[in-house]
C-alpha cells in the first residue's frame, strides 16, 4: 500500500496538472488556423466557423503561445476540468448502468463490466481477452459478441475502439450501450438478430486505460484532462505520446498534421508505432479480416473518414464514393458533419484511421461524439441522449460489412383492370462490404385476388457494392373477381442465403378512375353546393377561361377585403383532385411576401398562397392533389391587403381577381364482383347457369375466361362434375 501511495505521488509530480480553459477567437481564417498549428498550438477539437470564429480547450502552454501571437480572444471557461466536475453527478439514474465517475465507469469498473455481460450473455460474448499491454503495464482488454463468439467463423468482421485519447469517455460509454442494445434486443429485433447471427464484432473500449486512470487519479468525479497516453516526455508537463498521431501510414509527414515537440498534445512520438497501445490494436487487426472499423473520439458531432494526412485525397473513387454514401446515411438523424479531417477542420498524420485504410483497405471512420456545449467530459445527464444518437450509426456500420441487399419493386403502369397480366421490375442492390455468397430468394406475396406466374425465384449470388436490375423478372394476374377501386399490395419477401429477410410493398387500384364531380362552368351549370361569403360573391365569367369559355371569379373587393368560395364532396374511394387556377393581382417584386392573391385550404388547413410570379405574369397553373376516401370542404379565398404598392392593379391594371376552371374529381368507381357460379352474369346463379356449365364441361362449347373464372368453383383449373355439384349446392342453399 505504501509503495503505491509512494508511485501515485511520482506520477503527479512527473504529470503535474495542467491547467486547461475554453476560449473563442473571433474573425479566424484558414491563414490563421495554419499559424496556430504551425506555432505548437493544439486544437484538436474545436468549433470551427470558416471567417467567423474558433472555439476549442487550450492548455496555459498554448496559451502563452496564442497571447505572444497577439491575438485577442474570449475565456468562456476558465479551468475545464472544474467546470467539467461541476456538472457531473454520481446519482443520475436511468434504464441504462451508468458509472461512479460522474455517471462514467472507472477504468476498474469499465473492466469489470466487460465480465458481467459475458456472464450474463455467455451464448453471444467472449470472455474478455488482452491485446497486449500498455507503457505502463495495463491490459487493453476486448470482446467478441456473435452467436458463436468462441469460434472462429467465416462470417464479415467489425472492429469498434474507444478512448485512444483518455480524456473522452463518450468515445467507451456509447459502445457499451450499443452492446447492452444489441444484447437486450436479441428476441426482439431483426436488426440485432441479423447481427449476432452473421457478423464478428469486436470491442476495444479503452485503448488508452493509463492515461484514463491517470485521469481519475486527480480527478475522481471526472472531467480529468490527460489526453495522451503515460510515457513522460516534456519534464513535468504535459507528457505523453497521441496515440492517435502513432500509426504508421504517412506517420510524421509534417508538423501540421501532428506534432515532433514532446511537450505537444499531438506529439507524435520517436517512430511509428513506437507505443505498446498502438502495438496492441496494430498486431490485433493485422491477425484479423475486418471489413469496416468505427474508432471513436469526443467531440464535435462530426463523422471523419481517410484521408487526413493531406487536402488532395488521393483515394480510390469508388471506395471514397462509398465512404461519402455510408457516411450520408449514418448521419441522417444525428445530423453530424462528415467529410475529411481536411475538409472538416485540417490535416492530421499518423491516425488510426488512414493507417487501417490506406493499409489494410479497411473503412475506417472517426465519429466525434458530443457537441462543443457537451465538450470532453459531457455532463452526467447527456451521457444516454449522446449514446443514442449513435446508435443507428452503430447499427448501420455491423451491416454495411456483409451483404447488405435493397430491393426496389416496380409494376407495368395501370390502369389494372381485371381479367388482365402486368410484368414485374425488380431492382437488387447490395451496398455491403461482401458478397451474398449464396442464391437470394424473392418470394412474392400479394392480396387474394392476385396470382403470379412464379411466386418464388432464386437470384444467384451478388457481390459487394453492386446493382442488378431484373425487368419483366415476374408477372402477376388479377382475377376477373375483383371490383374495381379495389386497393391491392402486392409485397417482396428477399431472403439472404444467411437467413436476414427484408420487404418491399406497393400498391395499386384496380379499376380506372372515372370524373364523379365536374364543374367547367359551362351552360349556366348549376353552382347551388357551393357555399360563397366574404364581401362580394364568386359568379362565372366569359371574360377568361382555361378550357371552354367560362371560368368562375373571386367577386370584386377593395383594400382589406376578401371573397370566398367552397365545397363540400365526399371522396367514396381514393380519388384525385383536380382544377386550374388563375391570379391576377398584386404581387411581390420579391416573391418573399403575400400581398393581394388567391388562398386554398382543405378542411382549414392552408394548402397554399397564390399570386402572379415576380414578373408580374399570370398564367394558369394546373393542380392536383390525392384524396382518401372521406368527407372533404374545399375553400378558395381571393384577398387584399392595405394596397398602395407600386405592383398594385391601379397602378398595373391587372385584373385584381383569381379564377378557378377545369374541376373534376377523379374516383374508382365500385364495381359489383362476379358472382361465383353465375355463369351468364345475370346476377343470380340458377339453373341457366348448370345448363352453361354442363355444356363447358362435355365441351359443346368453350367458355370465355370470364366464364371459366366464374365456373371454376373449387379453383382447381379444371371445370368438371365437382363444379356442377357445387353450383347445384349454391343454388339449394
């Protein structure tokens, strides 16, 4: 015991605190930015506005530098590690285990809790197992999680780190609530299930364990600001080699991308490779075959991809295609910047994530977790939403390493009536990182009253990153039994060879659509349903039109007046709507503002505002919009406001007025279904029926399909004596 208060004494004198503080630099420019890394100024993490201003933690090192440089800044927090002590607490409670250490685990406790999930989940998690150890003799502990985590399947492999920088805990939180996830949801999600049956993933959560402990050592509730691992390399100040500036690939190309000053933050250290962490996860990956890799760091709410090393990326095309696509879709929801270490901020060599891809060709990603509100050591209560928001990264990255095959299913275009055949598109594409090894099944479902020519067909296998399209690939028939404005789905079921499944439905009406309403305002047609109000009435008019000769017109108002028309309709089945409207009014010179012009709600909710274009032009615009069957009150209103502007019809002589034409309301009209056994479609199945049928089945005469559809009672493609019996049985009963 003795000994070790003795060591932990030698450690804080050898690492004594630095002091750290966040400060904004207003007015910045990329001239500037390059000064500041070029002078030894660390800012790794930052707010970064292109001409407008810098936000980022500062050591008082760096802050002798910055003040020498002569530029003014603000102090938003003075003392971040007490400013981050400030706001953690160690008895917020929530569905998911939080830590001692402001609600984070101490390094004991995260170790600890890499046995607990593989005593409770032994089926999906490994034991915990070193990858070696650290300066100061520390284990980097990790875990597999796979339906058969202790076997060495043949199944696409995923790599999660955190924590190279030990002062971003987020970077290990959010990767054990995604365990937790994947774990918990097992019974319950397909993704998950999908997962841990098909994939290897592996966790390293803390690269970095001496710098972390280190860490809590001064600061036991948290908000330490070590961020380098224990090597001491600057006398007393902040010591250490970035583990993040250790790798090899284009390791130490300059002293912007990282630093040679031992006493540096990004101090990149004598040769690459030279520390026992980057030793560890460098040996561990090269003995493995991982597809895609997510190395996490906090914070900025950003997702980096290779490469960093330098402005001109110099990658493969299609694999940085891919790269910008996974990267669109993992942060559709967070809403995190993507893009480049360069694109983003600046340039960074000797990164875990350029030396995974540009070596071993691995999609390497650095998510950046937290905003520069939440900073390194978020508070206690941002710990969950922060781990959440990159959960579907998470999720989406076990994916994208095997198969992972959209399907997009099209039809031949309608009308569909039935009694008739339509052809089946089928687009496949499989953005995965590995092939299907293996036929893919569809397996096509649809609403009785649909049959296909193949209900299941097998596709061969599909590679990586590919796309095949399948025109005319099936057909389908609706029977003669279906009404029309019937709704029908017809539904893909695909299956992969490793038992993942997915669909894809669409829907269409069966019939054609017929105009129910119809207003041209012709012939003095009757306009009794319309209810008008306002402050003079809508009447028709020869004076325009858009078909025809007629149109009908708001009634003439002055200033702060309006006049309305509306109609109420009932839509019995899907239905479209359709008219043309004219306005010719007051307008904006602008387009940004309302003044004279046409409104149309439905049921009270504003559809939209209408006026003449910029120009001052007035043409017929068509509009078109679906309804659901429903009862729906259609309004048009013509306003003025206050008048007087120069676009005003007393000074442009428009015709202050809007106009409606061409009304239809477009349904399906329900059509009564073929009765079974009615053979001569007089709506009643009798005798004259059995007197058909029994003639089509000694063939003295051959029956349409129609009459075959009708006949066929038992559905066994064959009419015979069973049909007959059954349509006697229809007529006793």
């Amino acid at each position: 015991m003795i000994l070790r208060l003795i060591y932990i004494c030698i450690v804080s004198f050898l690492f004594s605190n630095e002091i750290y503080h966040q400060i904004k630099v207003d007015n910045v420019s990329d001239d500037d930015i390059s000064l500041f890394q070029y002078s030894g100024i660390e800012f790794d993490h930052a707010d970064y506005r292109r001409g407008e201003y810098i936000e980022f933690a500062i050591s008082n090192r760096d802050l002798s530098i910055l003040n020498n440089l002569g530029y003014e800044y603000q102090v938003v927090h003075h003392d971040l590690q007490k400013h981050y002590e400030s706001r953690l607490t160690s008895n917020y409670t929530r569905e998911f285990g939080l830590g001692s250490m402001g609600g984070y685990y101490t390094l004991d406790e995260a170790i600890q809790r890499l046995d607990y999930i593989h005593d409770e989940y032994p089926q999906f998690v490994s034991e915990k197992f070193s990858l070696g150890q650290t300066f100061e003799g520390r284990d980097i502990w990790a875990i597999k999680i796979s339906n058969n985590p202790n076997l060495d399947e043949n199944e696409p492999e995923v790599l999660f780190t955190g924590m190279h920088h030990s002062r971003e805990p987020m970077s290990f939180m959010n990767l054990y609530y995604y365990i937790y996830w994947l774990l918990e949801n097992y019974e319950i999600n397909d993704e998950a299930r999908n997962i841990i049956d098909n994939r290897e993933l592996w966790f390293v959560p803390i690269v970095n364990p001496d710098g972390y402990e280190y860490n809590r050592s001064i600061a036991p509730n948290g908000g330490g600001m070590q961020r380098k691992n224990m090597r001491e390399t600057c006398n007393g100040s902040a010591d250490g080699i970035d583990p993040n500036r250790n790798y090899g690939y284009m390791w130490g190309l300059d002293d912007q991308g990282s630093s040679s000053n031992p006493c540096s933050e990004t101090y990149r250290g004598t040769s690459p490779f030279s520390e026992s962490e980057t030793q560890a996860v460098k040996n561990f990956v090269e003995q493995r075959d991982f597809k895609i890799a997510m190395n996490y760091h906090s914070y900025s709410n950003l997702l980096i991809y290779p490469f960093g090393y330098s402005y001109e990326n110099n990658m493969d095309q299609d694999d940085l295609n891919t790269f910008i696509e996974y990267a669109q879709d993992m942060t559709q929801y967070n809403n995190y910047v993507w893009g480049t270490g360069p694109d983003i901020l600046y340039p960074v060599n000797g990164e875990a994530c350029d030396w995974m891809y540009g070596e071993h060709g691995i999609f390497a990603y650095t998510p950046e977790v937290g905003n520069s509100s939440d900073g390194f050591w978020p508070p206690t209560n941002r710990i969950v939403p922060l781990a959440e928001e990159n959960l579907y990264p998470n999720i989406r990255t076990a994916l994208y390493a095997g198969a992972l095959v959209s399907s997009i299913v099209n039809v031949e275009a309608g009308p569909y009536t039935s009694d008739d055949s339509y052809s089946i598109d089928i687009s496949l594409a499989n953005t995965g990182l590995s092939s299907t090894n293996g036929n893919i099944n569809l397996e096509f479902l649809a609403t009785p009253g649909i049959d296909f020519l193949d209900p299941n067909i097998e596709i061969s296998d599909l590679d990586p990153r590919s796309f095949i399209n399948l025109d005319g690939i099936n057909e389908f028939y609706i029977s003669p039994f279906v009404p029309s404005g019937s709704e029908m789905e017809i539904t893909l079921v695909m299956t992969l060879p490793d038992g993942s499944q997915s669909t894809s439905t669409i829907s269409l009406i069966v019939g054609v659509p017929e105009p129910v309403i119809v207003y041209d305002f012709e012939n003095n047609q009757d306009l009794s349903e319309w209810n008008l109000s306002g402050n003079s009435d809508w009447y028709t008019t020869s004076d325009i039109s858009n078909s025809g000769s007629n149109s009908f017109r708001s009634g003439a108002i002055g200033d702060n007046q309006e006049s309305t028309a509306s109609l109420t309709l009932l839509a019995t089945t899907l239905s479209t709507l359709e008219f043309s409207y004219r306005v010719s009014s007051e307008y904006s010179p602008s387009g940004s503002n309302f003044y004279d012009g046409l409104t149309f709600s439905i049921n009270g909710e504003q559809i939209g505002q209408y006026q003449p274009d910029a120009n001052g032009q007035s043409p017929w615009i068509n509009y078109s919009t679906s309804l659901d069957p429903g009862e729906y009150t259609l309004t048009w209103t013509y306003s003025k406001d206050g008048g007087g502007g120069s676009t005003d019809c007393s000074n442009t002589n428009c015709d202050d007025a809007a106009f409606i034409d061409s009304f239809i309301l477009y349904s399906y009209v329900e059509s009564e279904p073929i009765l079974s056994g009615d053979l001569n479609f007089d709506a009643n199945v009798d005798v004259l029926d059995i007197v058909l049928l029994v003639n089509f089945v000694l063939e003295s005469t051959n029956p349409s399909d129609l009459e075959f559809q009708a006949g066929d009672i038992n559905s066994d493609g064959i009419l015979n004596i069973l049909d007959i019996v059954q349509v006697v049985n229809i007529i006793l009963s």
